[in-house]
C-alpha cells in the first residue's frame, strides 16, 4: 500500500474498533419526528379516465423517520441518547413512541400535542409486475398538522435539551421546519454545547441556516448547495461552501451525494472527496440520518473529523446498499461494511 492507502486502512481498522468499544456516552438528539408509511405494489396500467398509474398494493409498512430515524440508528449503534421532540395524539404519534420504546429509545422526553396530527410522509413504490425487479417511488404524500405548534412546546423541549446537554458528548439538530426548532432556541443549543467543547452536527433545511450558526458541521444534499450556488450566483460549489462557511460560522460542511460520494468544505481548505463503495444501490431514503448518526458517534467518542466523515460514508454505502428504505443505520451492518472495506483493500494488494 502507498501511504494514503495505509492511512485509510488505519482509520478503517480505528473505526471498526470503536464500534466495539463504544463508551455509551449521552447524545442529545432535538428536532421534528414523523412516520413514514410505504405502500409497495405493481403499477401495470394506467387509470382509464386519467394519465396515471394505477397501484395494485401487495404490502405496506411503517417506520419512525426524521429526528427519530436517527434516534434509531444512534441506538443500535450503542449509543446512549435522550431524543427530545412531539407529536400529536393520535396513532401516528403513538406508534412513533412505540416503535421507538420498543427498540429501547427513552420517549419521556417526545411531547404529545393534543388535538394535533403528526407528520407523516405516505410514500407509493411501484414497478410493473414480471418486468422490472426495482422499484421506484410513485407518489409522496405529505400529511401535515395544519396549524403552528402551539407557543411553549418549542421553549420547553429547548430547556429540558439545554439541561441535558451538558451532560452530553454530542448535539444533533434535525430540523425539518416543523416548529420544534426555533432560531432562538438552536443557536442557544449551539451555544451552550460550544462552551463546553461538544461537537454539533446540524441537519437544516435550507431555509433555516440560521439555526445552523456556529455548528461543528453541517449536512446538505448536493442538490441544495447547487440551489444555493444558483441563488449566490457563484462559479462552483467549493465557492458556495466556502460562502457559506464564513457567512454562518461553520467548522465544516458535509455534502452528501448518494452514489456520487460526498464532499467535505472546510474554511480556506481543499475539498476531500470521499467515493460511495456500495456496489449495489438500492434506496437513499435515511442518508442524512445515517451520516448524523454516524457523526455523532465518531465525534462524540473524541475521534477527529476526517475519521468521523469516514465513518458518516460508510454509514451511507449501508443506507444506498439497503434494501428495504425503512432500514436504518445498525451497528451489526457497519461493522460488517467496515471490515468488507479493510479486506477489499487487502486483496487489491495480492
């Protein structure tokens, strides 16, 4: 191996070693929660009084996602975690908080709202039968509480997060715009895990940067930093990033591109490119909480940046090789893609 081969092999084997050795320290996990719902069937025709599919449903299924689906991963991968956040009171919600209580998330902390409905994203896949093995998604279907959440709840999550932040080794920020994530109240998050050296990682949507300020690292999709190069009428993406870096107080910015890789943006430094290995995609629905989770993990346990991105690409080639799109990030499948990874190094040598 050259010597940049030899560095990876190390920080594979470094990161295979943690898993095993994780020290259950606390996360302090924030944001909106959903359920999301599949429908899978065959889509052989289309409808006789309108150009669209028709779905024959052979099966259904449902999942914990958002703020939630990272709470999952962060416990499987063994993880302490307090996830704080709500829902409203009716079935969604309470499956949420079954589903996470069952695979032994606390839910204390996740808030019934009365009178309120919880998000949940109704995703149709379809293929046509006997013809196409994959399918793809025909329709999202978005059910959402049609009212602000009620003042208070946002203010008190906040405060139960801020006292148990301190006793934490990570802050993760899911924020889908839902209300659980106020400005204030991220960047007092952000502020108080700052002073005392936690790392932050920050999944905001693009229009609530704000909340991101002064954040250990950042995640977007390529998509979005390429909306944001449009809208700042800049060359490429390292001088979106770099833009967006200064502007924000950022320490890093991760890029997530599915089968592309992902890029990771530092302040006045080369991009590092990291390629997706999976061999077989399947889905990328779950790469954001995947690559938090990972994050979270490796920080959390002291490891340097370079190594948690590491860690957060490989949790991603497990999220794209996954075949069903409810699966989430397990300690089991990582460790497995870790040692797949070290060992595909030790026969290209051979």
């Amino acid at each position: 191996m050259d010597a940049e081969q030899e560095i990876r092999f190390e920080t594979l084997a470094r990161l295979r070693s943690l898993l095993d050795n994780i020290n259950n320290a606390n996360v302090t996990l924030i944001g909106d929660v959903m359920l999301d719902r599949y429908y899978h069937g065959f889509a052989n025709n289309l409808n006789s009084t309108a150009p669209v599919p028709v779905i024959k449903i052979i099966n259904s299924d449902e999942s914990p996602g958002a703020a939630a689906h990272i709470a999952l991963g962060l416990n499987s991968l063994g993880m302490s975690l307090d996830i704080f956040s709500c829902v409203g009171d009716d079935s969604e919600g309470l499956t949420i908080k079954t589903e996470l209580e069952s695979a032994g998330v606390k839910v204390s902390n996740i808030i019934t709202v009365p009178n309120r409905k919880t998000l949940t994203k109704i995703r149709f896949f379809g293929s046509r039968e006997s013809l196409l093995k994959n399918s793809q998604i025909l329709l999202q279907a978005d059910r959402e509480p049609l009212s602000p959440l009620p003042d208070g709840v946002s203010d008190d999550l906040v405060s139960m997060a801020c006292i148990n932040l301190k006793e934490s080794a990570a802050l993760v920020i899911s924020d889908y715009d839902k209300g659980v994530v106020s400005t204030k109240g991220a960047l007092e998050l952000i502020r108080i895990a700052n002073e005392n050296k936690i790392p932050v990682i920050v999944d905001p949507k693009l229009t609530g940067l704000e909340k991101s300020r002064n954040a250990t690292i950042v995640l977007f999709e390529i998509r979005g930093l390429e909306l944001l190069q449009r809208r700042l009428v800049l060359d490429n993406n390292n001088d979106t990033a770099q833009n967006l870096i200064k502007n924000y107080d950022w320490n890093s910015l991760l890029v997530l591109g599915g089968i592309e890789g992902m890029t990771l943006y530092r302040l006045d430094k080369e991009p590092i490119f990291f390629p997706c290995n999976a061999t077989l995609t399947e889905q990328q629905i779950g790469l954001h909480d995947a690559a938090a989770a990972a994050l979270a993990v490796s920080l959390g346990n002291g490891f340097s940046l370079l190594d948690s991105v590491t860690l957060a690409s490989a949790a991603c080639d497990c999220i794209l090789s996954a075949t069903a799109s409810k699966e989430f990030i397990s300690k089991n499948s990582l460790s497995l893609w870790l040692e797949e990874l070290s060992w595909l190094m030790q026969i290209s040598e051979r």
